[in-house]
C-alpha cells in the first residue's frame, strides 16, 4: 500500500478539546498546554473560539489566552514559526480577530464553517447556508486584507446527527467554494463519528481528484463508534497529508453545562451519553504514523509526557492507549 511519507499535524486540544468539557480548564493550564505542544514540534496549533463566551464560557479567556501565548517566554524563539488558529463562525467574532492582529497577538488564521446539512448548519451558526455564504465571501477578504489566513470547514461530510444521511460530493462542491471565495485550506470534518472507512477513503479520492493539492485539505474525524484510527487509515491511502486530532481523544459539541451552570452551547446534545464522544487520539495517531515510517516531525516521548499531564488538567483518564502502553521499543531490550 502507498501511504505518505511525510505528514503534517495540527493539534486542537486546547479548542476543540476542551470545548466539550463541562469544566472550566484554567487559563494557565491552556498556555501551559500551548507551550508544551509547540515545544513538541507542532506547527500549527488551535487554542480558542472568539464568538460569544455566554453560551461558551470555555472561551471566556481568549484574549488572555492569545495574549499569553504571544508572550511566553518559553516559545519566544520559534513561536515565529507556529501558526496559532481561533475559530470565528459570526462575523463579530470576526472583527474580534481582525482587530486582535492589528494589535500584535492576534490569531494567524481563522476558522468557518459550513456544514452540508442545512439543520446543523442553521443550529451551529444561526444562519441559512445562502446568507453564511454571502456573509463569509464578504469577511474572507477582509480577514485576508488583514493579514489573516481563513480555513473554511466542511462539516456532515459522512452524516448528520439531527437529519441523517448526507451526500458526499455536496461536501466536494463546498470545498471548491470555499477556495473560490479566498479561503486559504478546507478542514474535512467528521464531526459526530458517521464516516465508516470506506466511504472516508471514496470521499478524499473524489476530493483529491477535483482539488489535487494535498496541501490544501485538513483531515478532521471523531471516534465516537471507535473508526478514528481506521478512518485515518483510510485517508492516508487515500493520499491525505495534513491531519488534526486533540490529546486524549476529548471534544465535541460546545458543553452546554460549565462549572454546574447551564449555558446555550449549541443546545441540546446530539448523543445519550456526553463522555462516549470525542476525536481522534493524538498520541494514538502519532505512534501509529511513526510505526508506518511517516515522519510527523513531532517529539513523540514528549508528546506522550503531555498526554499524561493533560489527563491531570481535566481530572480523568483519557482514551490514549498508547499513554498507557507506550511505545512500541525501537532496539533489543538487553534482557
């Protein structure tokens, strides 16, 4: 089988990891964890959402976390180097970020999303696809204007967790628009754990042929009925390079509970039980990729020292394997 020889890994613990969590993770634990992944080796890095932190209060810090980031001390000399990504679904969110650049600790790229569903799309953003469509052509080039790369999201890819089936070369028609219209990379998310491997690898081999760039494409898949690491297999032979995943295998839905307070999220939960969700394990991932000689070009010894550290931050054990297992030895033991 032909896989990749080499990949690039973006990590989204401290967004979309810690999003679903129905505890506020401290500001200092999230720089900490920052800091930490980029020392590892990661070059791009997701840390927060700039929409408002009343119905997500995980995001309440963002400024400061930004801010904190900008000025550590312990990255100073390769944070130059990182790509640092905010999500901004709305367009003050937006503005916060356009505005967060020009004072210096702003995010590099920013994120929005369309889903192929029109019902999660209208419950995730609040618009109709025609209106988010016209209000993202508008604020991609003033983000651009600013300096600022944006990745538009093709989310429902496989499947959507309010309507159901979903049809994939919809979601091929999406990422070409988004390109269209000035978007800088497409993330191809899996958002609710619908994308069996199969169809995963139909879908990147439509994809790639109508957009062959590799380079443009963002691999996003959750885990919730236990395909992630399959599926990721499946991209890569598929000819997939660049992937995202979160520490742990935690995220999801925005909690709609924080620190025993309710709060909107997104509304009600899409799944019975909020801890069977979550993505793909980072660790896992990695130490996979390394075992099928792709170079991910992240300290892998480090990485699964993070891991086990971020399973303190959140206060229980996580879905890593390897964290637990380790690595598989690379030369005789001696015994």
């Amino acid at each position: 089988m032909n896989y990749p020889k080499h990949v690039s890994i973006g990590d989204i613990t401290v967004r979309d990891g810690f999003q679903h969590e129905e505890k506020y993770i401290p500001l200092e634990a999230k720089i900490w964890l920052s800091e930490q992944l980029i020392l590892a080796g990661f070059k791009k890095i997701e840390v927060t959402n700039f929409g408002n932190p009343s119905g997500m209060p995980q995001f309440k810090d963002s400024d400061a976390l930004m801010k904190g980031i900008r000025a550590s001390n312990q990255i100073k000399e390769i944070i130059k180097a990182v790509e640092i990504t905010a999500v901004t679904i709305r367009e003050k969110a937006i503005e916060r970020a356009i505005q967060a650049k020009k004072e210096g600790w702003g995010p590099d790229r920013i994120l929005l999303m369309v889903s192929t569903s029109e019902a999660h799309h209208k419950k995730n953003s609040g618009l109709s696809l025609a209106d988010y469509w016209k209000m993202s052509e508008e604020w991609i080039k003033k983000a651009n204007d600013a300096g600022i790369k944006v990745n538009g999201t093709v989310s429902t890819i496989w499947g959507c967790p309010i309507t159901g089936p979903t049809e994939m070369s919809k979601a091929v028609e999406f990422s070409k628009r988004w390109l269209d219209i000035g978007a800088y990379d497409v993330e191809h998310a899996d958002h609710d754990g619908s994308a069996s491997p199969d169809r995963v690898y139909k879908y990147f081999s439509m994809l790639l042929n109508a957009i062959p760039d590799p380079s443009k494409h963002i691999v996003h898949f959750h885990t919730t009925r236990g395909w992630g690491l399959a599926n990721v297999l499946a991209a890569l032979q598929a000819g997939m390079t660049h992937y995202e995943a979160t520490l742990g295998g935690i995220g999801g839905q925005p909690a709609n509970f924080v620190d025993g307070v309710p709060v909107s999220g997104t509304g009600s939960y899409y799944y019975k039980d909020p801890s069977s969700v979550g993505l793909v394990t980072m660790e896992d991932m990695v130490v996979m990729m390394d075992e099928m000689g792709i170079e991910t070009g992240i300290d892998i010894d480090r990485l699964l020292k993070i891991g086990a550290m971020n399973e303190r931050i959140v206060g229980r054990k996580l879905r890593s394997e390897t964290i637990r297992m380790g690595r598989i030895p690379k030369e005789l033991s001696g015994r």
